[in-house]
C-alpha cells in the first residue's frame, strides 16, 4: 500500500488499540495525521506495565533531553525544556518531580505530554525546620498513591533530605504541605518509600520500616496520619556493605531489597568507588507488626568490633552516631554517649532519646561534703556520682515519680518543682500558703511537719497540663493542690481522712489516697470549665479489714503495674533504739470497679517494685542491668533520728532480704531527708 492514510478510519483506531509498548504507541503516532489521529489515551491502557527509560545525563546546552530504552537498545532525545536548571526526581507512575533550582518551584512534569501539576515551593517544604532559603538539602523520594493522568484523587509524599529529614505529603487543592513528624521515630537518612495496598512505607538507613496511613481530605480525623512500626531490622542495620534499601511490590507483596556494595581498592588515596556485589530481597509481612533480634545488643557488638579497627571514634558515619544514639535506652548511657567526643555529642539530642522510657531509678543520698554537689547511687551501675545540685542545700526534699523535686527551703518556706538534672525550676505557691488553710496555729518557722507526699498528674518536662498534688504531714491534715497558673493552694476537705494519708498516686485520670486507717479513696476532679462544687469529690474504694491491719504494718504504698492499681503494705519491727526494721511485704490489687481487694499476690514475676519515702514505683527489670527480677527495693522513709538506715531489698520469692547498696548504712547527720529515689530524666 503506497498510502498508509488509505486505511480505513475503523481499522486504524483497532491497530492503535493493540499497540502496548509506549515507545510503539509514540512512534504509531508519528507516521501520519490519520494515524495520530488515533494515537490517543483512550486507544492506550495507560495503566499497562511499561519497561522504563534510563534518563541520561545531557551535556548539551539545549532543551533536549536524553532517554536510553532497555528494550529497544536505542537513545532517544526529547524535548523536554522544562527540566533544565532543576534537580528531578523520576516517580513510577511516569511523571517527574522537579525543583527549580534558583527559585524552589516544585512541579509534577509529565515528560512525554509536557503536562505541568504546581505544587507548593521547597521553601515552603524547608520552613518546617527553619532552613534557610539556599541551604544544601533535596527531594530524595516522592511517590504517588495513585497516577495523576487517570485521578485527581491521590497523594504525593515526598523524603526531603538535608540538615534534617523532612517526611512530608501533599495533596491536590491543598495551599501548602503537610509535614509528619519524624523527630522520634526515624533516624539515619532516607532509603525508600512506596505506596502499597492503601498505606505509605517508608525506609531509612536505621532499618526501620515503618506504615503511614493518610487521613482522606474529607475526615476529621485526628492526626491525619497515623504511623506504626513494622519491621526493624537486625540482620542488615550495621552491615558496612549495605549501601541502599528498596521497597517494591511484586505480586502483591512488599518487598525490601538491600543493595551490598564494595569500595574499589585500586585508588585507596583518591575518590571512593564503589561497585554493587549483591543485592538481598526479603518478603515483608505487615500483618504481623515485629522486630526481629535484640538490636541494642547487635549495635552495641557491631560498635565493639568497630572501635577495635578505628582509630578515631569521631569518623563513624553520622547517620549511624545517631542510628546508635536512638538506641540507647538507659540515660546514664546516653550521657556518657554524648561525651564520646563532638560528633557524638551532637547526636545525644532529646530528639533521639525517649523521654518516656521507663528507667532504674537513682538513690539520692546524702552528701557529707560541704559544697553544691549532691551524691546519686545507680543502681544499674553499681557506682555513685556527684551531680551539681545548689537548690537542695537548706531544703526539704520530695521526689516525684516523674523525674521532679519538690523542694521546700527550710528558713522561708519557698516550694518548687526542680528537674534535678537540668535544674529547670518551676515556683509554687510556697508552703507557708498552704499552712494559712489551719490559720496558721502552732506551725512557727521551726514547728516540726513537712511535705512528705507530692504526686504530679502528668510529668511537666512534656506537658503544662498537669496537677500537683501534695499532703502536708504534721499536727494536722492538709491534702491540697494546684494547677500551672493558680497562685495559691486548692484545699480538699479531709475531714473523712483519719489517721492521716498513708500514699498518694495518679492512676487512670484520677488521684487515689490510702488512709493509715485503712482507705483507700479515690479524688475526682471536676473539669477547669465547671461550676460545680466541690472541686474535688472524694469516694471511698476500699476500706480494709482487721486482719489487714495489724501492729507490724507500719507503711502502705499504692503503685501502678500493668495498668493495674496495687496495694503494698509494709511490715516491720521495732527495737529498743526506735530502729525500724523490715521484716516483709504484702501485694494485693485494688479492684476500682467493685470496691475489694483481690487475692494477695504472690509474684512479681520478672517486674521489680521501688519503694521509698513517696516513692512507688515499678520496671521490667528483664530490660535492665543490676537489677534483680521479682525483688523489693526499698529505701528508708522513717521520720525519726535513729542513726541506721532501714534500706534493702526484699526478695519476694523467698522472703529473704540482703542489701542493695555497698556504703554505710547510717543515717548521716546531714541528711536532708529520708534517703528518696529519684528517676533519672531529659526535658524536653
């Protein structure tokens, strides 16, 4: 046939219908006008799988870019000007992201039709960590939950890597991006990122694999994304010739290939070459949400094996320093971590330790030197240390669960929070308001009572939306409490609390006192916008029964396991000095909802309990060093001016009791307080 455009109209639309390689399609198009004609989406499954172009580095300074086809073993240019001058990011779907390099203008470029999708500018991406406008950093990974050319209904989430590592999406009609907070959860820098079934994997060179599932532009939901762990890995985290990971679907199943590389020798002065020797490819499983080996024991090996090669700690690589400094759980550890040297050092950030992990608490004891230090047992480490602490010197001193102090200075009465390790302090109202509630009567400046119960609703190092609440001990009762921005005390009325208020805890949104007669009763607190009177409402829990009580109980204690509320009570004895002496414990869990107490426990299982002057408190010790599971350790909380310290710990399998610590068991005469725990922390 001399003219191809003498084929019937009806034909040429069928031919162009069974044409599926693009290249085809393209070239299909260009033969005549009755052929192009034809040549348009609806004759092309645009959702078909295409073999992809490898997009050449063009050193001619023209509009033109160049393509090399795999299947066709060919080069191809195409006019595409719009990806001169801009750092571009290929997406799967077909389209390209790039960003103008003088300006930050982001766009999706679809490179065959020249279709052009604005978005909002990398300056705008930048302001989430108020990067200046030039500095160095790109869009790594972007990728699309659905393809542009069939939906207007999808999302695009960008990996922007720089000084900090930005995970942030957008989606069509929105003015700006969204960012996702990745402080916590992601360390080293961005590896991968692919939509699969409905929700955003993402992967970094720390080997986390983590779920991100986008809320729909019409809900309220709250946040908008969510995010869950799915796999950390152990295997390959450390491995020196991992040098990328990939996320990829096949089949329906998510993979993640990790590429091993090889640095070439032949120049070991001048630049690093490296070559790719393998690649391993591992099926995710995403129902069931694990984290395969012990990885603080698989870095702290790898960290070894390292150092014992390396000369200079400080040349680690700096996504790895912080990769390591993630891990660390202990903050004794993760001090001595920063002062490694300054590399370290800028890795032991509050963004890459968790506040909120539970931790061995320190015993605070007391200093005899006359100077601003104060001495601090661990634990965990069998050792003593000297921490800067002025604030306590002339004060009484209460430790709170959460990592605070309440101090009460002796000569004025002034109260305070103290963060002991950061010595950040927040001012109360002082003590002597909160004596005004008894007029006053027989409380002069050297009248014997303290402070001795304070309990915070929330810890104050992550929150401004807390409550303290504290128990004045003396002649009479006085339960009280305040709030960030009250300027007095909110007495409760204890008219129903007799015999005095034996321990105080926050459990489940509500504060719980036990009696030393016996009570527990539970303060619920009426909302900030309410009227309703009183403030405070009390009710009775639990009342215990004579056998509970006895001669031999001398403490109780209410401390939170598992999300369960426990009673401990203390037995001890006295001898002719006035020494207190332990002899054993008792546990029993308080049922709220029916007003009893449970069978009387017999285990704590690999849990270990911290009792002391307010003190009550519990942590796997499985997890920890130095402490001893299924163990009661206790710190002397006597009022009283016997010189020996009733201090040790309870082996609550056998009932046997043996020391914790190593120094001398008497009480010093400059004893601030009853020897408390104190929880070792970081403000935020």
């Amino acid at each position: 046939m001399a003219d191809w455009t003498n084929l019937p109209n009806d034909l040429i639309p069928h031919i162009a219908n069974r044409v599926k390689v693009i290249e085809d399609f393209i070239a299909f198009g260009a033969v005549c006008t009755s052929w192009r004609i034809a040549a348009t989406k609806d004759n092309f499954n645009v959702l078909s799988h295409q073999v992809p172009f490898l997009v050449m580095a063009d050193g001619d300074d023209d509009r033109y870019q160049k393509n090399y086809s795999l299947s066709k073993k060919k080069v191809s240019l195409i006019f595409l000007p719009e990806v001169r001058g801009s750092k571009v990011v290929p997406i799967k779907e077909g389209w390209l992201c790039t960003v103008a390099n003088d300006t930050g203008e982001i766009n999706l470029l679809h490179p065959f039709f020249s279709k052009k999708i604005h978005l909002p500018s990398l300056n705008a991406l930048l302001n989430f960590h108020d990067c200046e406008t030039n500095h160095w950093g790109c869009i790594y990974v972007a990728v699309l939950s659905a393809n542009p050319s069939v939906t207007s209904d999808y999302v695009l989430m960008v990996f922007h890597y720089g000084s900090d590592n930005c995970l942030a999406f957008w989606r069509p009609g929105d003015l700006n991006w969204t960012n996702i907070d990745v402080a916590n959860n992601f360390t080293g820098r961005p590896s991968a990122l692919v939509y699969h079934k409905g929700e955003f994997y993402s992967m970094r060179h720390s080997g986390i694999v983590q779920a991100h599932k986008v809320a729909g532009p019409n809900t309220s939901d709250q946040p908008i994304v969510k995010t869950r762990l799915v796999v950390e890995m152990a295997e390959y985290t450390f491995n020196p010739h991992v040098t990328q990971y990939y996320l990829v679907e096949l089949s329906g199943a998510l993979l993640l290939v990790a590429q091993f590389d090889k640095r070439n020798m032949d120049f070991p002065n001048g630049p690093l070459f490296y070559h790719t020797i393998k690649f391993k490819v591992h099926e995710v499983d995403i129902t069931r949400e694990r984290t395969p080996g012990n990885i603080v024991e698989n870095y702290l090996s790898f960290l070894l094996s390292s150092l014992k090669t390396m000369a200079d700690w400080a040349k680690l690589p700096n996504d790895l320093i912080a990769h390591i400094a993630n891990r660390v759980k202990v903050i004794e550890d993760f001090i001595a971590f920063g002062a490694v040297c300054t590399s370290w050092r800028i890795a032991a950030t509050k963004d890459n330790f968790d506040l909120l992990s539970p931790q061995v608490p320190f015993l605070m004891l007391a200093d005899e030197h006359d100077d601003h230090y104060q001495e601090f047992y661990s634990l965990s480490k069998k050792k003593v240390s000297r921490i800067f602490l002025p604030e306590v010197r002339g004060s009484k001193v209460v430790s709170i669960k959460e990592g605070w102090l309440c101090t009460v200075v002796n000569n004025t009465g002034e109260m305070n929070l103290l963060h002991p390790f950061s010595r950040k302090k927040i001012h109360l109202p002082s003590q002597n308001a909160l004596l005004n509630f008894h007029d006053g009567t027989g409380y002069e400046t050297n009248h014997w009572g303290c402070i001795n119960l304070a309990v915070l609703s929330a810890n104050p190092s992550l929150t401004s939306d807390y409550v303290l609440m504290v128990h004045f001990y003396g002649p009479d009762i006085c339960l009280a409490f305040c709030r960030p921005g009250d300027l007095n005390w909110t007495h409760i009325d204890v008219a129903n609390f007799t015999a005095g208020v034996s321990a105080l805890v926050y459990h489940k949104g509500e504060f719980y006192s036990m009696s030393r007669s016996g009570k527990v009763q539970a303060l619920e607190f009426a909302g900030p916008n309410t009227t309703e009177q009183p403030i405070v409402k009390t009710l009775l829990v639990v009342e215990t029964d004579e056998n509970t009580l006895n001669p031999r109980v001398v403490e109780y204690y209410l401390v939170e396991l598992s999300g369960a509320l426990l009673l401990v009570i203390q037995f001890a004895i006295s001898t002719c000095d006035g020494t207190n002496h332990t002899t054993k414990f008792k546990l029993y869990e308080v049922d709220i909802t029916r007003g009893e107490l449970k069978e009387e426990m017999k285990t704590l299982g690999n849990f270990s309990m911290f009792l002391g002057n307010n003190w009550a408190s519990c942590i796997d010790s499985s997890k920890y060093s130095g402490v001893k599971p299924n163990h009661i350790y206790f710190a002397d909380k006597w009022l009283n001016y016997s010189s020996y310290l009733d201090m040790s710990a309870y082996n609550f399998e056998d009932g046997k009791i043996e020391s914790f610590y190593p120094g001398p068991g008497r009480r010093a005469q400059r004893l601030i307080c009853p020897p408390p725990w104190v929880m070792p922390s970081l403000m935020k």
